[in-house]
C-alpha cells in the first residue's frame, strides 16, 4: 500500500531514481561468482550492471548495461507459468506444488519426498513440468515459439531470440536437469518424453533479453493482470496476484525469504545474473548483475532492488 | 497498492463487510479438527467463529464471536518477535533463520541439518530461539510480563492474561517442544535453561485474548510500525515490512505458500483457531474459528479471510 | 564358525535338505506382489519356487523350479563387482562407499547428501557406479561380454544369455535409474557416458540363469575366493571376505538388516526373485521364487532360507 | 567357518597372539579424538591400549592397558538388550526396528520419519527405548541393578561399578539425547518417564569395567547363547546369533559397513574407546584405546582388530 508514499511527495523523478540506484550498488559490480552452471554463462564481463524501471505509462528508463542482452534463465519461467496457466488453468496445481521449498540441496530430496510432484513451479524441477504442461499435446517447438512470441510482443521487440551457443552448453548442469526430469517422468508425472520436455526448458532458459525488453514485459504483472499501455488482459486479477505470490515466496530458491525480508517485492533471480521485480500498481524493475550469491541470486542486483526500496518505500508490506 | 480499489469506490462500510464475511465463511463452521495438541484446547466447541477488522482509525468491526477469548497459541511469536527485535536487533538472526521451512515433517530434520539454528522464528523450534533471545539475561518471569504488558498496551486491555490450564496441558505437545529444545541447547544456540526457556514458551502460548483485541493489538504492522491511534512508534518502518514479510513466507508452517497464493496477506496462525493478518496501509484483521486444516491452521478462518479479500481487493499484491 | 555343527552330526543328505526346504516355503509360494519394475517381469508365473545347493565338491542339489531361468537383475552386481574389484582394486572405494543404506526412499537423498557418491555398490546407484568403472577405458560391449563369460565360465553352461525383452522393457524402471545416473554423472562421478554405462546396466540385469547356475557360480565366494571344484582363484581371500561382509550388511535394500537377522547368511537379493547366499566354507544356495515383499526380496526366497538355516545352522553367527 | 584355519594350524598360542597384535596397533596410539562428548570422558589418556581375548575355556589373555577400567558407554547396550530381550522377547521389534541407520546425521531424522521407532537398539535412540523396555513397570533403579549384576556375574567381578562423575557429566551430549527421549515419548513410543528413562541409559553408559571383564562377560554371544565355561543358558541360539547379527550390521553407527568390511565381526564400539567383539565357536575380545575416529569407534582398536582377524582369519566370512 504505496499510496501514502505515492500522495506524500513530489512526483518521482525515475530516470534520477535508477542513476542513484545504479550508484548505491555500483561497488558491489564484480563481487560474487559468475555463474559457471554452464560455459557460456560463464565468459560474461563480471563488472556489468544495470537496471531498467517500467512504469505503467509504458516509460522504460534505464541506467547503465541495462541495454545489454543476458541469458534468462530461470526468469523464464515466469512467463511460461502465465501462458501455462492461460492454457490449463488450476489443473497445475495437480502437478506441482505452490510452497516454498527450502534449501536448495532439497531440490532432489523435496521431489523424493513428494514423489515427483515439484514444490513450486520457480524451481528448476517445477520449471520442468511447467514447460510439460505447456506443451500438451502439441509439437514441443510450438511450446517454444509461444514463450518467444509472448516475450517479443510484451516487450515490443521482435528480435528477441535464443542463444544457441547457450542451448549447446548442457554438460553439468544439464545432467542434473536430466536427473529431475526423469525422476519426474518415473514418478509419473510427465506427459511428454523426457527430452522434448527439456528441449522446450533449456531453449527457455537461453532467450537473451535485457533489462529493458524484461522490464517492459512484466508490466502486466504488476497491473492485476492487464497491460497498462495496450490494456490488453494477459490473465485475470486473481491470477496475477497469484503469480506475484509465488514470486514472493518462492522466486530465488533458498533465499526466497531472505529476498522478502530485505526487499518486499515479488522477484525472480536467474542465474545469468538478472532479477526481475514486480511493484504492484507502479511498474517493474530489471536488474542485471552476473555475480551471484550463495544461493544463485545477483550479488549486485539484490543491493540495487533494496535501495531502490530504501529510497522509495516501495514494498508491499506498506 | 490498493489506491485503484480505495479510490475507484466509494467509503467501505466496514460493519457490513464484516458481517458480509462471517455469513460467506459461515458454512465452514466445523468443518477440520480442533487441535488435539493440548487436552484444553480439545475442548473448545468446533462451531466458534469470529471475525475482527482494525482500521487506522483504531475503529474495531466485529461480527461472530469475535468477543470471545481463545488461545492464542503460536500467534504470540509475532509480538514476542516484535520486542525481542527491540531488544537485541539484528543480532537475532544469528540464532534463527529467515527462510520457509518446508514441509512440517522438516522441523527436526532442518534443525539437525543446519546444526540447531531454525529456519525461522514462526516455526516452533525458532518460536524457542525467540524466547531465550527475549529473556536473554533477566528472570524468566520477566518477559512473560514483557509480552503481556506489551499486548495488554496495545490493545487496550488490562485483563489479559494466562490460560493456566493450558499451561499444564503440556503433554504430548510438550515433549515435541522439549524435543526441539533440547536439541537446539545441543547445538549451543541457547542462552538459558531449556526448562526456562520453555516455561516463557509455553506461557506465551497459553494468552488468551480474542479477536477484537488482536487485530486492535496488530495495528502497528499495519501502520510501517506505529500505532496509527496513539501515534506511539512500536518499531521503525524497515522492521515492521520485515515482520510482514517473515508473515507472509513462513507465518502458516507448511502452508505459508498457499496462504499467500490463495490471501496475499502477511499473517500467522496459531493451533488455537486464530489466525491474524495485516492489510499494509489500512488495519488488521483477526478470525478465529477452532477447526484446523491438515497443516494446522484454521479451516472457516482461511476461508473468511479468502472472502475478504475477494471482496475488497486487499492484497498486497496489487 | 559351523565346525560343531559339522561335527556332531552324520554327513547331511544335502538332496533331501533341499527337498525339506522346498516343502517348508510351499505355502508361501504366490505370496507378495510379482515385480512390476519392468512389464517383461510381471508376466512370470507367481507360483514358481526353486531352490539349489552347491557344496565344495562341485555338486548342486536342486529342488523345484530350480532349472528355470529367471532375470537376475541386482544379483548381477555380485559378479560385476568381482570382476571390478580384480580390474581397479581398492580405487572403487574413492567411488563408491561400502555403508548400508538404509531406507530406499534414501536412494535419491543419500545421493544428494554424499555427492553422487551412492552409499555401497549393492543398491542401484552404487551399482551404475560400479558398471562405470568395469568399462574403464574399454568399450562398453566389452564390460558386458566380461560378466557373462564369467558367468558362463563360473557356472559351466554357454548358453547363458540376455533376455532382450527385459533389456527393452526399461520404461518407468528406466527412468529412475536414469534420474540416479545423471545424478551421478552431475556430481562428476561416471567417467563414461550415461547412457554407454546404462546399457552396461541394464543388459548385466537382463542376464537370466537358474537356480542351478547361481549357486554353482558363486561357489569361489564361500570358499575364500577360489573355485573349490576348479582351484581357480577368482580374488584372493581378505577380498573374498569383504564381498561377503557387503552383501550382509547391504545385499537387500532396506531389509538387509532384517535379512542378517533372520537368515545370518550374506546374501543378495534380486527383484526377479532371486535371491543369492553364500555359506562360507559349505557352498552358496539360491532360491527363486517372484512374489516380493514390500522390500523387493523375494517373500517365499527369503522363507525358505530361514528354513535352511534353521535346519541346518548355518548362520555365520555361530 | 574357521575349520580351516583351525584344522591347518598347529594350537594357537593365545598370548602370543595378543601380544603382536597389541604391537601391530601400537603406533596408532594417541591418534584420532578422545571423546569430548562428556567431560569426564576427556581426561583420559589417549596413549591407553589394552587387549584381552576370551576363548571358550574360560581363560582370558591380555596385552597392554587391558586392566584399566574405562566407560563402557554404548557397549553396554549389548548386555540390556540381551536381558530384555529375555523379559519381553520378539515384542521388543514393536518399539524398535533392526535395520542400520545409515549416517549419523540420520539420528534426529530416520527417528522423525519413522515416527518415533528407532531404527534398532545399538544406536542411542534405540538403546533408549530398549532402557525403557527393561524397566517395564518395575522402579528404575531395578533395571540399573539387573544390568550391573549380570555385568558382575557374567565377568566373576563383583566390584563393577557406575561411575558417578561420568553420570553427572552430561552437559551437551545429556541434552541431545534428551532430544531424542523426548521425541520418542512424543510419538508414544516410552512407557516411562523421559528422566527415569535417560537416568537408567546414563547410569548404564556410566559403568566402568576392563577389557579382561568385557571379554570375559561376553562370551556367552560366541557359544550360541551357553556361557561355555559354567554352562549356564544366557539365552537360546536363534537369539544369540541374532543379537550378532544387529552388532554386525549397526554395532558402530556409520561405520558399521566399513567395519565388517575391513574385520567382519559382529562388535559394538562405545565413545570411551572401547570396543568387544565376538569371534563365533572362538570366543570374545575386547579392545580399548580413547582415540576415536571421525565415526566415534576407536582408531587403535579397530586397527588392532583387523590385524587380529588378518593374524587368525577370524572373519565370519569365511
């Protein structure tokens, strides 16, 4: 509830705002590990940063690389569990669950535990059934061009592509992916082979978009569903709210919580090194950092979402 | 941001809402079993339910039993969390985490894995870390009476006290609690005696109040920490959106996400039937209704709050 | 330590020994639930009980279906290890531990917690690891043309086959073991391809042999490592030993305790519904019947080696 | 099976025997951890190493420390499981399983999972239930003094004694199995009192005898229930070879596996440093020395151990 915020002060200068942003977390540039999940990932200039703020007239400011294009990653998802959704509504949630997982070395052992249905669609194991149901009983490439049309057009950029260099980059961490998969597949709970359900996630995870473009196309998240510009409804207001709360809860593995507790904001880390951030009934922001934290979040990005938070009070929980 | 739902409508009657909710809740009545965790809450009839909203004004809406006094069981853990932040400050989280737990039957496991710190300080095991913080070098008695004054203070009433029934009725309930403690002192993550500690526990638990008083109690979470009526600054704006956050990850044990998928509002729970909530910006609200879900928490109370949401668009996701 | 039973008693009637406990596990015949791992298996004839008895002097006494052929499936992993232990020695044990499990739904957990290194090589995952470092540097058809020329060679017969149906039949099976495998090979444990060491996998458990053929197979394990018949030495005796030692603390998943309990024979179970034991210093038995308990180890199999035992007194406990 | 050994080898001088081993184990002395899990416990010194083996007729040989009495700890959960078995029989598995437990880390967890039944007698979960069963519905200190006088009885020594500072000494390790009382009570599984309970499993881990007593009182379990020098029954042969049994495969928590591996005989270590084997139809040996391994068995001990087994070929393995 922003409106005491919002009504008590000037008119927010945004294009200020993300400079001093920028600012407060540029000595943090280069701290944590670059994701060496995959190769690709792991060539990016540790020393970039940048940040874009959408807002609900559709303005876009940004500062720093926040032109340059990153991997996705698990960002990804987000957008795939709102077309999902669109296609098969709560039947979902027969499939995988919506609470927190906790740590991350759970990640086999939750699965275990819950005999292949995945605690929450943010984590990889969830990600992966998402992409399953997104397929249906369509060609698995079809699932792939969705997510890619839904990105392009929410962000008004048609050329919005996949990183084919990334998609190749599979050894380690697509081994461990390939674990969950076919745990999940044996336990029942997969409707496509093993492969083309990992196709259409790894081909997900490697859209390279930037800051801005992501920015742009989360809009409609933090406008109960519908896109404050074209005013198109992506999905209902109950939906959106939905997918916010599972971002909040659950967005950046084991330091979901921590993120809730120093930032306030629904979110979801990607391992490429970007946050994206909804901000309920102002806009969305994009962060990108590629050093990460312990647990696989931006280093630097955090430290930005937390000042932009400082400086404008901006958390759902006022 | 709720300004759209405040602005695009005209004044709520809030006595009308309420009424509104009991009557949509009402069928729930009954409906999951009343904890058998404590012999003297068993006995509590199942039929029981109230709802109570605080505004900022410190107006009170009622409607059921809201007048009548329950358990509060584990909904104390957020005062007691309140002034033990007070007292020692961040240095809490040395001792307790601030990530989900996962599912219940983690309790112990978390515990053992990471070595006697809790996941958090809204789980049982973290509730006990937050009591041996708020003792910390006084007598035991002491901040029992701290936690009652506190509550007596903020809502208003001097009569609250001890359900010294319930204190006794610690039997099966409280060798899982000695369980956990002992194994948390195992781990050299407690400054006193587990039977101090406990005791401060298990009294904290046994206060009973009721739904009027709690919401009225509440208000400060709602107001960025101050008490909107009195003006009196309970806490500063960064740990009462702190204290909302852990409420809205963890504040419901292991079915805090949906809770936030299904309500979008910080809240917690206790074994008792109540469950209380904050509205960031506009007041808090207290339901109680003794029948729980299979995690713990009230069935008809879930559901008014559910009620109330869809009925005035108060999440804290848009 | 059998030397008193030996003594005090006339030479046994090894024929009507095994007739005996033929008839003691009758009725237990069609008890338990026929392995539905692999459709190939679910369709053997429930009812089918067989038992063979090889002594020192090469002689086996059957009794039964004891000259049925059946799918070995885990029982494989003896022989695989034999054969592993003489190509890498004591180097295994960097890949592979040599702890019991304990409960199967560890499987996955335990490999998570030890870093893709499974528990002891007697469970499926040690036994992927252990395939792994038979093929070596080698092609994979190699590793499995290795195990059945032993196996032909230890038992006698050429015929010994794989049954391509059950190599076929991998569907859910198959993908559990693949989830453990990419698990294994995420955590840098395979030196080989995922897929070449499955192969190696599955083709050594579709291996099928009788009753017959087992027992006189695994003769060099009862008698310090050497053929007693032949005088070949297959490992030296302290290896000899250890294998015993691994398959009674490990040989049956998570009944291998009740198994040393109630039999005191190292032993090793298979879900085809064999079950292999050595009895050091007499010979090595096995029985065969499909019906498994709830922990995979054949029901009627494990009765009639109680029986054995019983009889006979031929527990390495006394 | 040790006919061989037996048969090809001229009489084995005993003393002979244990004086080389005491040297081959010698330069392990001091190495590892004295235990620091009770602080009467670290003020032993960690040079001590003593040796006494037991045979059938009733002579005891000796090397080193092997009259120094030391805390038996676990080990006497050997003697008060075979006295209850003797009291309730086959009815003791109601309340604790026999399968091993896997890792250490696994206590507080398999005791959750499995609901309060400890996953058998020989770890400190389970020789607290198998405390609580002994004691039945008599008064405590009964059970205390049944196990003190077949101590006493068993070894011809009638001045074995508890040691009252070790018993006071429980600081940290009192608490975490406090831990685990407490849990198991909270799942219904204690028939008593968690403090009359844990006061008799700590008087019982608190009694101090030599190798010369242990060896001496243990050989009932090497003669198949019969105490081979008075004759007297202890218990019958089915249950003596069991009780080998669970020592095999649990007797020295997570490295229970590697013990039968490198020495394949059933034995139970304690985190005083003792640890008393059994070597079936041979007799029964008891080593001592503080240092513990990373698994809290002692280092000089099983190293003195193996190299008995490999001077005798006393392994049940062959």
């Amino acid at each position: 509830m922003l409106e005491k915020n919002i009504k008590d002060q000037a008119p927010i200068d945004y294009q200020a705002l993300v400079d001093a942003v920028l600012g407060d977390a540029s000595s943090y540039r280069g701290h944590g590990d670059v994701s060496n999940y995959l190769p690709a990932l792991a060539q990016v200039d540790p020393n970039k940063l940048g940040i874009a703020l959408a807002t609900g007239d559709g303005s876009v400011h940004v500062a720093g690389d926040a032109d340059d294009r990153f991997s996705m990653q698990s960002i990804s998802t987000i957008f795939a569990l709102s077309l999902t959704l669109g296609h098969v509504g709560g039947a979902l949630w027969n499939h995988v669950g919506r609470e927190p997982a906790g740590a991350p070395f759970n990640a086999l052992v939750q699965l275990e535990e819950e005999k292949g249905k995945p605690r929450n669609p943010l984590i990889n194991a969830g990600a992966i059934v998402v992409c399953d149901q997104l397929i249906g009983r369509d060609p698995p490439e079809e699932a792939v061009e969705e997510i890619l049309d839904f990105l392009r057009e929410r962000s008004g950029d048609d050329s919005i592509d996949i990183d084919e260099n990334v998609v190749m980059s599979e050894s380690k961490a697509g081994a461990l992916n390939r674990s969950l998969a076919y745990f999940i597949a044996a336990s029942g709970n997969l409707s496509n082979s093993v492969e083309d359900v990992l196709n259409v996630y790894f081909r997900q995870c490697a859209i390279r978009m930037n800051c801005r473009q992501l920015a742009r196309a989360a809009l409609y998240l933090a406008f109960d569903g519908m896109d404050p510009v074209t005013k198109v409804e992506i999905c209902n207001p109950a939906r959106s709210r939905r997918i916010n709360a599972l971002m909040l809860t659950s967005g950046h593995y084991d330091n979901s919580g921590d993120f809730a507790f120093r930032i306030g904001l629904p979110g979801k880390s990607g391992s490429g090194g970007g946050i994206l951030a909804t901000i309920p009934g102002i806009g969305a922001v994009c962060v990108w950092s590629p050093g990460l934290n312990a647990a696989r979040t931006s280093l630097a990005g955090a430290v930005a979402l937390e000042k932009l938070v400082e400086r404008t009070g901006w958390s759902v929980f006022i």
